[in-house]
C-alpha cells in the first residue's frame, strides 16, 4: 500500500521484510595484524583470483588503515561533501513532503555516507527495511561475493544467500564495479609506508633525543663495573654505557640526518599522496613557504570539480536504484528526481575586498554598515566617535596637502608675474 501520509512513511510496513539478510550472517571482527607492502600486494591479487572473490585480508587491511588521521580526516570530508549539501526530492517542481521525510532520517543520512563509501571500497551491497521504520543497512564487504550475487553468511564461506533474485531483490540494492577495489586500494601502501616512517621517526628520537650517559670504570675492578652499573639504572631510562677506562669510545651522530628530517619528509609525503587520492587538493589541510593564493585557489578548484563529482554520483544512484526500490514499495516517486540543490557560490574574502574596492573606485557609495555585515566585522560600540575623530584626521591631512601644493606652486607663480612685468618694461 503506498503511503499517503508524511508520519506513515517512517512506521507503516510496505513489505514482507522480516527474512533480513543481515540478521542471517556472522560478523566477525577486524584482524589486526602487523601489516607491509607483501601483505598488500598478496592480499590484492587473492581478492580477484576467482569466482569467489573472497576479500578478507584485504578489507580488513582497509580498516586497520582507516585508523590514520589523515586518511580518515578526507574520507569525512568526502561524506561532508554529500551529506553537508542540501538534498531534494522534487516533482513537477514542488518538494514531495513523504520523501523529504525519508530524507530527514539518520538512516538515510548513512545510506549516503555508504555511497560515496563505494567509490573507496568499490562495492556496496544496501538493504531496505520498512518494518517498524525506514532503515538501511550496508551489508558487510567481506561477506559479498559479487561475481556470484550472493552474500557469505561466514565471512570465508564460497557461497551464500542469493541477493539478485526475488524476495532478497525487492529489498536490495548495489553499487559500483563488481571486480572494483576500490581508491583505499591505492591509499594503503602510503598508510602503511607512513606508519613505517611514524616508527623509524620515534626508535630516531629515542635514541638520539636524549643525551647519551658515558661512565667509565677501572677493568681490574668487577665490583666496580657492577656499582657504576647500579648507578646508571636506578638514575632512569636514557641511554647509558659502562666501559673500561682503558677503551677510547667514540660517539657519531648521523649528519645526514641529524633531525630525522628524511623520516619526516617521508611522512608528509605519504599525507599529501592520501589527500590528492581522496579529495584531489592539500592546500586546505596543509600549507607549505612556498604555497600562495593562486596555488591554494588552484586546489580548492580541483576539490570542489571532485566533491561535485561525487555529488553527481551520489545523485545517479539515488535517481536509478534507490528510486526504483522505494516505487516499489509505494512510495511517490514517479516523475520525480532527486536532486542537489546549489547553494549560491561563495566569494572568498580576499576576492570580495577587490570586488568592493573597485566598485567604491568606480565612485559607488558603500555604507559602513554594509561592510561590517558583509565581512562579519564586529562594529566598535564608540563607532560614532572613531567615525567622527577618523573624519576630522582625514580633513585634516587633506588641508595639509592642499597647503603643500600651493607652497610648490607659489614661487612658480611669482617667477611668471616677474617675468610679465620685464617685458612689461622693456622698451619697444
């Protein structure tokens, strides 16, 4: 029955939904192992070899490298992108009221999250749900078997419960590429050669970020050596060496990398790879000397022709997929579409001083009070008294000037009024 009422939409049953196939798998927790390059690689090409597709290692890699900050950091701004813009269900141009109830809901707002979770996991498997109230769940990606259409109920299980034929199909949905792996497929390798740069980095500034303690000791002398040693560890932790008198030790410290600045290179270099990966820019993260406006302008570009791009994505699954599902269990959906609505551009507030600074050039009046809200500039509770001592120093210097140019003009003027009365007198 479809609904006709806005608070039915999230209560009244549309389907005979109670078969979940969510509540029929296992779910089992993340392994984290240490983690390189050869289990990454290995990992991959065993998630493709076969009919199976059986993807554990690797998924599980994905999660434990969704723990750097960086990576995690764009991924959040990735659903920003979407779930931060303003969605709309429209139909012969009016908002449907039943759908932007859907929309309104948490469950829906995850659902989106998911999408655009497919472009970096590369394969998304969803089930509706309408019995008590809307929700949405992202079967578990290791449980997918796509070639085959089925979802494992052991996450290494070779088969599993069919999802494309009917009634599982009434209640499901899926996104992207069936043999794709998705962009953490490239992120991990720099997750991973970062966390390796992060620890060589802190073994770096154990060793060599504390001063090393030298003692020495007569060689004869056991008792000695054993006190000297007694010493040196209840004094703490730093680094400490016991040796004989007669041994000349001799300690370097590697110029080369004298700071671990090579471990740190090593860092933002792998931050920067993940960013461009995942939202196409750094310079709204991370700056550096050489980055100015026009560079900084240049990647918010490239950011936002990203983020619009999921957006259009996001958008295309909602209009096929999630359209046709919700038709199917009555919702108003024909002859609509949902879509994005744009916010007007935003002008960046070093673009919108010239704007208004040529406009006042042009001989525009712009009111004070103007600027204060366009800028968000607080305005000074004494503003009438700074207005007013600010107008007596302006006229002020404008007197001065106009003083200082008819000083200057003045011996010219004279000069020429000599000048008249010479030839005034000069005989004819």
């Amino acid at each position: 029955m479809a609904a006709t009422k806005k608070e039915e939409i999230i209560t009244t049953p549309t389907g005979t939904d109670k078969g979940l196939i969510v509540q029929q798998i296992t779910v089992r927790p993340v392994v984290r192992t240490r983690s390189d390059i050869a289990m990454w690689r290995s990992a991959t090409i065993e998630s493709d070899w076969s009919l199976w597709q059986i993807r554990v290692r690797l998924y599980d890699l994905y999660e434990d490298c969704l723990l750097d900050p960086v990576l995690s950091d764009q991924i959040d701004k990735a659903h920003i992108a979407v779930t931060g813009s303003k969605l709309q269900f429209m139909r012969d141009g009016e908002e449907v009221d039943e759908i932007k109830a859907l929309i309104e809901t948490e469950a829906f707002d995850e659902m989106l999250k998911e999408i655009v979770n497919t472009i970096l996991w590369g394969y998304s498997v969803f089930e509706f749900s309408f019995d008590p109230e809307f929700s949405v769940v992202s079967l578990p990606r290791k449980h997918i078997r796509p070639l085959a259409g089925e979802i494992a109920k052991e996450q290494y299980d070779a088969t599993g419960i069919p999802y494309r034929v009917p009634p599982a199909s009434n209640f499901i949905i899926e996104c992207g590429k069936q043999r794709d792996l998705g962009k953490l497929l490239k992120a991990v390798p720099y997750a991973l050669y970062k966390r390796g740069g992060m620890a060589d980095l802190a073994q770096f500034s154990e060793i060599f970020g504390q001063p090393i303690r030298v003692a020495k000791y007569d060689a004869s002398n056991a008792q000695a050596r054993a006190e000297v040693q007694k010493v040196l560890d209840e004094a703490g932790a730093a680094l400490a060496i016991t040796i004989p008198k007669e041994v000349e030790l001799e300690l370097k410290s590697p110029t080369a990398n004298i700071t671990g600045e090579v471990y740190k290179t090593q860092i933002d270099i792998c931050d920067k790879q993940m960013m461009i990966l995942i939202n196409g820019q750094t310079e709204t993260t991370m700056s550096s000397n050489s980055s100015g406006y026009a560079q900084s302008k240049t990647h918010m570009e490239t950011a936002d022709e990203i983020k619009e791009n999921v957006r259009k994505y996001v958008a295309r699954i909602l209009n096929s997929k999630v359209r046709a599902l919700l038709d199917l269990h009555g919702f108003p959906v024909k002859g609509g579409e949902f879509k994005f609505v744009k916010d007007e551009e935003e002008i960046a507030a070093t673009d919108k001083i010239v704007i208004w600074n040529t406009v006042k050039n042009m001989g525009v009046p712009i009111g004070d009070d103007d600027v204060y809200e366009e800028f968000g500039i607080p305005k000074p509770k004494d503003y009438t008294a700074q207005k007013a001592q600010k107008d007596q120093e302006r006229q002020q210097q404008l007197d001065a000037n106009n003083q200082q140019m008819r000083m200057i003009h003045l011996p010219a003027k004279k000069f020429f009024k000599h000048l008249s009365d010479f030839f005034a007198r000069a005989p004819k």
